[in-house]
C-alpha cells in the first residue's frame, strides 16, 4: 500500500498509559478482510474500497453508482478534501453489517476521528447465489451516511485518562451499538435512519460538522509539529523503531517497568506487519508529547509513544513510555482495566 502522511491528531488529556492490563498478543498477518464470521469475500470488498479511498481519491468514484457519486460530490462530503479523505481511510477499519445475495452494509469507523461512514452497496452477487454459483463480484455503493461517533452510539464517551483507553472506550462502545444495531449477518442491508438506530436526518451538515471539529484540531497540531524540530526527529525516529528495529534497539529507547510487556509483545509481531506503522497523530502538552502511529496495512493496529520534555530516556520513572494496542480487544483491555480497578465500568 503506498505510504501516506496524513494530518496530525492532537486531542486534550493526559500524556499517561494504561499500565496494568496486559498487551494485546500479536494478531495474525492477515489483513482486515479476516474478521471471523463476517463474510470474507465483502470484508476484502471493504478493505479495497478503503484503500482506494486512503490513496487515490480520484478514483473513488468508480466504486459508487452514478447517483451516490454526484451526492458524494455534491454533499457535505464536498469538503472532504484528498488529505482529509486520505486521514480518515488511513486510520479507519472495518465493521460488517448485514448482507444479502446482491448488497451489503458496511462501515467505516475511525476512532481517531470518532466518527463512521456507512456505505451500502447493490449490484453484486456472492457465492450460492441463483445461477451465480462459486463466483464474487463486488456491488457499487448506492447509498451513504456520515455519523459522528457521539450521535450513533446515543451517548457520550467518559472523558479524561490516557489518550489510549479514550480510543479504547469509543471503540468498544461503537462495536457494542453497532452489534445490537446489526446483530446478524444475513438480510437486506437498508441504510436508513430506523437501522441505525438514530433520530431523522436532518441533512447531514450537523453530523459534518460535528465530525469535522476533531480533523481541525489535528491540522493545528500538525503546523504545531512541522515547527518542532526536535518533536519531528523524535517522531521519525520511534516511526523507524516501530517498523525495522531490532528488540535491542527498543529495549534501549523504550522504558522497561510495566511498559516492557507492550515493547516486548510488539516485537513478535511479524517485520512485513511492523513495516505498516505510520505516524498519525501528535499530543503537544507541557510535560511532553505523545505520538501516534497507526498501521496502514492493518489500521485496527496502533501504537503510542509518550516522550517527557526534557528527558530522552528515564526507564525508572516509566518513560519513555511505549504501548500498543489491537482495536479488535478494546472490549477484552477494558475489561482488564476494570478487574484492575482503574476504571469504573461503563
């Protein structure tokens, strides 16, 4: 997949990790279109689409119907510029809603954004179907729908913590409402505002901006980073790391402690996936920065990396502090975060 730069996130909230759940084990190195029980054959349709979407925005439009192509033309999404587009897909992955012989329902969740883009497509046939037996072809999107995090999942997300167990909650809690929104696989996929379980459209320019407040305080941390010489060398540094170091190299510019289990399952994770991760995101604060890089080829997979000002290295106080996570488990962390007693359920 060719390599993007999107535009940086900064959010508010603490520099600090999660530190007692145990670290996601290595995931297969399958890409996205894996996702059990779903349909493999439209999560690899999904996956296409995204990249396509994350690369090459001027083809996007081949993969619409005519009419869902002017809309997305000439819809809130107009201000959706190449970078934009290319942030989002970059940093979103899959959720697989119901789907039939000829459509499917499929969103596109970015929890960096906190925000989904529902697609439904017609046209296609999988296999089994009449007269279609053993053969694929993927339909053209027909319908779509932007939503931001908050309204589709009817509720707030607990503010405050470290920037990953807010990542980690939106998640677990947009997976939730999406699979009592969706719970089985087979059925017409209807994308309208009974399915998704929220109030009637009122145009989609409240949702837009809504969803456009979180890319523009990424834009202001991305200017932020482009005039922060050492914060740019920090960040392409820990990005070579992430993506050829060896476990010598990590284990001395990341912390030991509690963080060295992150650090250490991270390097089981196969050279071809680590290749993946890319910077993302950037979290200014007073005490330090935090980085983010997300893995392009897999983009359920992320990683942070929390540098104190001042300091290159402190592994007694725990920094800097290197974590990652797979968005699959953000129920399964959670819940090791409860049983620890750092968080109060939700």
């Amino acid at each position: 997949m060719k390599r993007t730069i999107p535009i940086l996130l900064c959010a508010a909230g603490a520099l600090a990790a999660a530190r007692a759940a145990e670290p996601p084990a290595a995931p297969d190195a399958a890409p996205d279109t894996a996702l059990a029980g779903r349909g493999t054959l439209v999560a690899a349709w999904a996956d296409s689409f995204r990249r396509t979407a994350a690369t090459n925005a001027a083809a996007l439009p081949n993969a619409f119907e005519p009419a869902a192509a002017a809309r997305w033309a000439d819809g809130p999404a107009r201000e959706l510029t190449a970078a934009l587009q290319a942030d989002f897909f970059a940093g979103a992955h899959v959720l697989l809603g119901p789907f039939g012989e000829t459509d499917a329902l499929v969103a596109f969740h970015n929890p960096f954004w906190d925000a989904l883009l529902f697609v439904e497509t017609g046209g296609g046939y999988l296999p089994g179907s009449p007269d279609k037996a053993g053969s694929f072809r993927p339909g053209k999107v027909v319908r779509f729908r932007w939503i931001d995090g908050e309204t589709f999942r009817g509720s707030t997300v607990a503010p405050g913590g470290p920037f990953a167990l807010g990542v980690l909650r939106a998640q677990a809690a947009t997976v939730r409402r999406f699979d009592e929104r969706f719970p089985d696989a087979d059925g017409s996929a209807f994308l309208d505002d009974a399915a998704l379980g929220v109030a009637p459209a009122d145009g989609d320019a409240a949702a837009w901006t809504r969803i456009l407040d979180g890319p523009a305080v990424r834009l202001r941390a991305g200017l932020a980073l482009a005039t922060n010489r050492m914060d740019r060398a920090v960040a392409g540094r820990c990005e070579e790391l992430l993506r050829r170091g060896s476990a010598p190299a990590l284990r001395r510019h990341f912390a030991d402690g509690a963080h060295a289990r992150f650090r250490d399952s991270f390097l089981r994770l196969p050279p071809a996936m680590r290749e993946g991760f890319s910077l993302y995101g950037y979290v200014p604060g007073g005490d330090g920065s935090l980085f983010l890089f997300v893995n392009e080829d897999v983009p359920r997979l992320f990683a942070t990396v929390s540098m104190p000002r001042g300091r290159t290295r402190d592994a007694a106080s725990g920094e800097p502090a290197f974590e990652w996570y797979d968005l699959r488990e953000a129920a399964r962390y959670l819940k090791a975060v409860r049983e620890a007693g750092k968080e109060e359920p939700q």
